[in-house]
C-alpha cells in the first residue's frame, strides 16, 4: 500500500539537520518565523552582513511548500507580465518583473556559493500546450516576454513533442534561464548557509505570541522560551502560525498532489524529457511533469485534500495518456502540499505592525520569487531606503476566500474523474 505521507524529497534529502529545539531567552536584531525559502533567504542575507538572526520553526525546515514543491526554478510570476503591468502600472511592474525574471540566477548563484547539493540542473524548463487553446496562450506569452527581453523559445508541435517525448500537446515555450532542483535539499541548503554565517535556526518551535515588550518584540514559544527581537518577519505562507491569524484570509488555499514512480528504464529515459526540463501544462487544472536524477518520473496535479484511490487513478490514466508504451508505474512516493493564492495572483511584503514584516501568496511559483523576496526584504531591513521589487502593504483579506477554496478544490475533483471516466 502507498504511504500517502511519504515524500520522495524527504526520502531523498541529502541531509537532515536535526536542529535544536528553543530552551532559553535569546536576543536578536530580526526573528523570522517560518524556515523555508522565504524566511530562510532573509536570514542568510542578513547574517552575511553580521545582523543576529533568530529563525523559528514550528515543525522542520522546508516543512511546508519548500519541502513539497515540484522543484521547478522558473524565471517571473505565474500571470503573465501584461496583466501584472495592468494591475501594478508600468513602472512598479517593471521593477517587479525585472527583479524575478533574475531568480533563476540568484538560486544557481546560491547553490554554487554554498555547495548545496540538491540535484540542481539548469536546462531549462517547458511550458507545454494542451490544444488549440494551450497554443493561443503561449503564442501570447512569448510575444509580451520576448518584448521584455528574455530568452524564450516558441516550439512547435513536432519540437515540443520531441523534447517532452509525448505526442498530447502542441506547443511549448522553453525558457532557458530555469532549471529543476530537490526543493527540499536545497532549503536544507539554505539552512546550512544561513548556520554557517552566525544565523541560529531553532526546530519544533512554534511562535504562539508576538507582543510588544519595551519597545522591542518578544516572540512567545509553545517551548517556554522566547526572543527578543527589534524586527519580525513572518515567513510561513500557506502554513501560518497561529499569531497573526488574519494572515489566513490573504490567501486562497490550494492543495497540490505529486507521485513519483520507480526509476525509469534506460530507453525509457531517452525518450521521456531527455534533456531533463521541468515541465507543466496550459490546463486551468494544471498538471506537472518531471524527473529526478535518479530517473524516477514526478507526476502532479491541483487539488487533492488528500490522496486517494480517485488521485492515483488519474495519475495512471494521465500517464497512460501521455506516454504510450510505457509500462503500468510503480508509485513509491505520494505526498501533497498547500499553494498560498493571493488575491491578485501576485506575492505580497505586508507590513502587520511596526517592524514586523510578511512574505506570502507565491501563488505556485514559490522558489524564485521566495529566495529573491527574502533576500529583497532582508536589505530593505538593513536599509530601509532600499527599493523593494514590491510596495510594502497592508494586509488584504481575499473575499469570498472559503467559496473560492471550494471552487478550485471541486473543480480539480471534476477535471480528475472526467479523465479518468473518459
């Protein structure tokens, strides 16, 4: 029987850190809560420039989406940069735009500064069309990128179906500044790096209160201890504490599902994204497709509150669909994971208190724009005159927040068993 609590990243992470659980008083200049990209980013960023940094952990780190990720580096946001300039103006989306489209490189650099061993392979990453609509929708996409200066390429049926190695879609666009990782490797990663310059990152430490304390703040553990801090970031994103409860209704929840299957035979790699891109669809229930280096085949999909004979169904028909000749799949690992929808679609930095600080609402595209907000975020603490790529806000609750949970969660149930029916 499949174990529904098994992730391959976990199973595969180079290494676990076993860190310490908070016991004392300590002081710092910022705590951050929350050790995944985000929170983790910010406090290697600050420790290399000497601040005390203090990371607390309700769980482990990368527990939440940095842990459970697909692993896909890619280069901007999910929207595409016509509506971001639509909602932002020209100038701030811009600046936004820029500042992402640069992620891929800011993951790579850190990777290759810190020797973290977490399967980085930078080929590029395909964007792959699903009928005529698919192809409309990335034609689209191309022209406003290419506008923009980046490196993107429009590849036709026949090329797309070769890289992919499936004859299901019609198109893709290839994006040669993106990559894949082990998402959960390289947040270990990250962890060490921040350890490394001074930072101390503290496991099953959960932050039950936040309260001001003569003229500094004083984060409350379920532990007993606490920290004492001039500055508060809260990093949790889709996994947020129980201080700041509000932070729950700026985000739509959206669960997403993975299977990876044994390693694949030799001829079968040859045929199946053999130039090792990330891959995901043009489907408003999108899909996602990828392989490890160890050539097992990562299948996911939206939806899933929890895995289930339904989602392993589709997952075989899908496959089945997509890849003819390939032998029935052997899942080993299944796991599933929360994406934080912002209303907008876009990552937000709130401003929740004097000196206290939130990254969240990544929206599915978590390991760019979290390695680069946290790093943002960090030198606008140092600096305060620093330009973030994003306006510091006030908090925005989503309207209509648990309709809209229940309409991405039903309509995913929906796109499942049509496949799987048809």
């Amino acid at each position: 029987m499949l174990d529904a609590n098994l992730s391959l990243w976990k199973a595969s992470a180079a290494a676990q850190l076993n860190l310490l659980t908070l016991k004392a008083q300590v002081q710092a200049d910022v705590a951050i809560v929350g050790a995944g990209y985000s929170g983790l980013s910010c406090a290697l960023h600050l420790a290399e420039k000497g601040l005390k940094v203090v990371v607390l952990e309700a769980n482990t780190v990368g527990f939440g989406g940095s842990g459970r990720n697909v692993g896909l580096v890619n280069a901007g946001l999910w929207m595409p940069p016509d509506e971001v300039e639509h909602l932002l103006g020209e100038q701030a989306a811009s600046l936004l735009y820029h500042a992402l489209a640069q992620a891929p490189d800011l993951v790579f650099s850190l990777i290759d500064k810190y020797q973290i061993a977490c399967e980085a392979t930078r080929n590029g990453t395909l964007h792959a069309a699903v009928g005529s609509a698919g192809i409309k929708q990335l034609e689209s996409r191309f022209i406003q990128l290419a506008k923009r200066g980046a490196p993107v390429q429009l590849l036709n049926e026949d090329q797309a179906q070769s890289r992919i190695g499936s004859r299901h879609f019609s198109g893709a666009l290839f994006d040669p500044r993106a990559g894949t990782i082990q998402p959960l490797s390289f947040a270990l990663g990250l962890a060490q790096a921040a350890l490394s310059q001074g930072a101390e990152i503290y496991e099953h430490s959960q932050v039950t209160e936040i309260k001001a304390d003569k003229g500094r703040w004083r984060l409350q553990s379920a532990t007993g201890a606490s920290v004492h801090a001039d500055k508060v970031v809260m990093a949790t994103n889709a996994y947020p504490e129980q201080v700041f409860p509000e932070l729950k209704q700026s985000f739509v929840p959206i669960q997403y599902s993975q299977f990876a299957s044994q390693p694949l035979s030799e001829s079968m790699l040859q045929k199946i994204l053999p130039n090792k891109e990330g891959l995901w669809d043009t489907c408003t229930v999108m899909s996602s497709l990828r392989l490890d280096q160890a050539g097992r085949l990562i299948f996911g999909g939206m939806g899933g509150s929890g895995l289930n004979t339904r989602l392993l169904q589709w997952a075989d028909k899908r496959i089945n669909q997509l890849f003819e000749g390939l032998p029935k799949l052997d899942w080993q690992y299944a796991w599933t994971g929360k994406i934080a929808f912002s209303g907008d679609h876009l990552p937000h930095c709130h401003q929740l208190e004097q000196g206290i600080y939130s990254l969240i609402g990544y929206s599915g595209r978590g390991i760019g724009p979290g390695t680069v907000m946290g790093k943002e975020l960090a030198l606008h603490l140092m600096k305060p005159t620093h330009k973030m790529p994003l306006a510091i806000t006030e908090l925005d609750k989503v309207s209509m927040r648990e309709i809209k949970r229940s309409f991405y969660e039903v309509g995913a149930h929906i796109h499942h068993l049509g496949q799987i029916i048809r």
